[in-house]
C-alpha cells in the first residue's frame, strides 16, 4: 500500500527523496507524529520491555509532539509568506487560504461524515465544533483535534495580516519585534490564566495561549530569509542546541505540562525543545547518512497529517476487533495493533482523499514563482534553493 522507502539524493537545499520530498523535513514530521501516538496510545506500560521502552518518550511528553509540529508549521508556512513577499512585494491572501484549505480540509471533513455515520458519541458534541473550527474553545468529545483549530486561527490571521503588513511594506525588523512580542505575550497570558484558575485543558488548548509556538516557528523562517548568515551560525552552534534539546526533554518528561509551571513556562520549553530539534534535522548531513532510521521515520512523516487526524479512531476500532481483549486492556499486542491500524488507514485516507484533491488543487491553483523585484533581491538574500524549499512548504 505504501511505497518502498526510496534513496535519498542530496541537493543544495538538503536530502531529498526521489519524489522530491525533503526527507529532512519529513523526519521532523514523523518525529512528531510518533510522539503524538505515543501520547495517545501507550499511558500504561504493558510489561513488554521492548515495547515499553520504545514507546516511553510517547508516554512521558509526547503531548509535545503538537508544539513540534506546531514550530514546524510556522518556520515553513513562515517561509512561504515571506518568500512569496520577496518575490512580489505582496501576499496573496486568498490564495494562500484556498490552498492550504484544499490541503487540510478534505481528510478531516470525510473523517467528521465517518464520525456522523459510525462514531460512538453524538453529533452534537464534536460536529459543529470541528467543522466550525472551534473545537479548542467550545468543547469536542474528538479531543485530538483541538491543535488543528490552533493551526486553522494562525493560518487565518495569516492570510488575513501579513497582507496588510506587506502592503505597508513592513520590515522584517519591525516583524521580528512583534513575533518576540507575541511569544513573551503569550508566557505572560498563560501565568495570568494559571493565577485566575483558567483550567491546564484551556491553557493547553486555546489559541490565544498557544499562538506562540506557531510565532516561534515563523520567527525561525524570518531569520533564515532576512538573515539567514545568523540563521546558519545558530545551526552551526550544534552544541547550543543539544544542550536545548536535552534540557528541554528532561523538563517536559519530569514536569510535564500540568500545574503551575508545567502549563505556563512548560509551553514555553516545549517550543523551544522543538526549535532546536527543527534546527537540528535542518539540512543536517546526518539525515541521509542514517537512512535505516530516517527514511521510515519520514515515511511516517510524509502521511502524518492523516494518520493524525485518523489515529484515534482507527486503534480504537482495531482494538474492539480483538477477540478477548477487554475495554482499557494494554498489551504488547494492543499496542501493535493501535499503531499498526494507525498508521494503515492515516495512508490510505492520504492516498484516497488527500493526493487527488492536491492534484486537483495544482491544476486549479498552481503553485506560482514570481520573478523578485530588484529591491527585494538586494535587501532579502535568499538560499538558490529557496524555491524548492517553498513549493515543500506549500505541498
């Protein structure tokens, strides 16, 4: 069902697979989708040793699989947007909305009819919510689903503010100050929640109190745009950005995310873990070189968006389909059975719903490369490869 994991060839902007894919950047999504499952999947141990052992980063902070593809999202659609200004001098808006709508909505809207058709709880508490994009704020039974409404309000202020911003011919200077401002802004809101008795589900889930982990990501894609020396001088100081890393897993796995500090500055370290984890995979040499344990990590990542949306569903399906396994029974062979069924109908909903409509969203709306007005080629120095890396971003 799935194709052969292939090689991967190097080019100037980084390892790639034979279909064009980033494979560094996938591996980042698969990372995070990994995460994600282990979060949702494997809260006992189930005595298996193996299995406990490689599910525990799942168990312990896997929740922090969203911030890693939350700081993905912004540093790629943070690129895409600052690009597409480099080269025109504007931002389409509306396009920008129409594609990325064409990307996400159709898996989730078929898996919403799934859930009308055949989900264990009424329509009433998830349909209108997640159709509607609410979810985070109103309440969903789809409990998963809270991060894409977060994911849904940044692209919106997107296509709704950099237009604005573009057209007043905003500096990357005056963008670097108010994405800082939204970080520091949301920190200062998640004590003000936490002080007021705002509940941990509300602080994790609201937008207003988690933007800043989709800010840190697009204040990542400005640096390597308008800066992009300083950009690579912080991917050099690898040293810097494991000891993030490394403090950062040790803070998620002991504090977590609920309490006092765990869902105020916890938010704040898990996207920072991620940022240095992003700009540790970024280009990195090793990526193609560890192709045993790449090209299955960014085969997972390639189809993470289905899967997610899917996975909760389809283990529990696959679950009741076990002849003498009982509700909340956590076994070796639950656990393969969940990530196994996980993964099988995340592809397929990618192959049968995602691809054709992205097929069909390329002819209707090609992906366009504007020619960069000559101001903008003196003042934003660009990689050569920037436009592949964007037309990556924007598939």
């Amino acid at each position: 069902m799935t194709a052969a994991p292939t090689a991967s060839r190097p080019t100037a902007d980084g390892p790639r697979t034979r279909e064009g894919r980033r494979l560094d950047l996938d591996v980042v999504r698969g990372l995070a989708i990994v995460l994600a499952l282990g979060w949702h999947f494997s809260g006992t141990p189930t005595g298996n040793r193996l299995v406990d052992a490689l599910t525990w980063p799942g168990r312990q902070f896997g929740w922090a699989g969203v911030d890693l593809f939350f700081v993905l999202s912004g540093f790629l659609l943070g690129r895409l947007v600052l690009h597409e200004q480099a080269r025109t001098g504007r931002f389409d808006g509306r396009r920008f909305t129409a594609r990325r709508l064409l990307k996400l909505w159709p898996v989730l809207y078929v898996f919403l009819a799934v859930q009308l058709l055949a989900g264990p709880d009424p329509w009433t508490t998830y349909l209108w919510q997640n159709a509607l994009h609410l979810q985070n704020y109103a309440g969903t039974s789809l409990k998963h689903l809270w991060s894409l409404a977060v994911e849904e309000h940044f692209y919106l202020a997107l296509a709704v503010l950099f237009p604005w911003f573009a057209r007043r011919k905003g500096s990357p200077r005056l963008l670097a100050v108010i994405l800082v401002g939204v970080l520091v802004a949301g920190l200062a809101l998640r004590i003000w929640g936490m002080a007021h008795g705002v509940s941990d589900t509300r602080l994790q889930w609201r937008t207003h109190f988690r933007v800043d982990s989709l800010a840190a990501g697009v204040l990542l894609a400005l640096l390597c745009v308008h800066w992009p020396e300083r950009f690579e001088a912080l991917r050099a100081r690898r040293w810097l950005l494991f000891a993030v890393l490394g403090a950062g897993v040790v803070h998620l796995a002991v504090v977590g995310k609920e309490g006092p500090i765990g869902s105020t500055v916890g938010f704040t370290v898990a996207y920072l873990t991620a940022a240095a984890l992003l700009l540790l995979v970024y280009r990195a040499r090793w990526v193609p070189r560890a192709r045993l344990l790449a090209v299955p990590v960014a085969l997972l990542g390639r189809y993470s968006y289905g899967i997610y949306i899917w996975h909760v569903f389809a283990a529990a399906v696959a679950v009741d389909l076990l002849p003498g396994v009982g509700p909340g029974t956590t076994t070796a062979t639950t656990q393969v059975v969940k990530y196994g069924a996980a993964v099988v109908v995340g592809v397929l909903a990618t192959v049968a719903v995602e691809k054709p409509v992205l097929r069909l969203r390329d002819r209707l709306l090609p992906a366009k490369d504007h020619p960069v007005p000559s101001a903008a080629s003196e003042t934003v120095p660009t990689a050569p490869s920037s436009r592949r890396e964007v037309a990556t971003a924007a598939a």
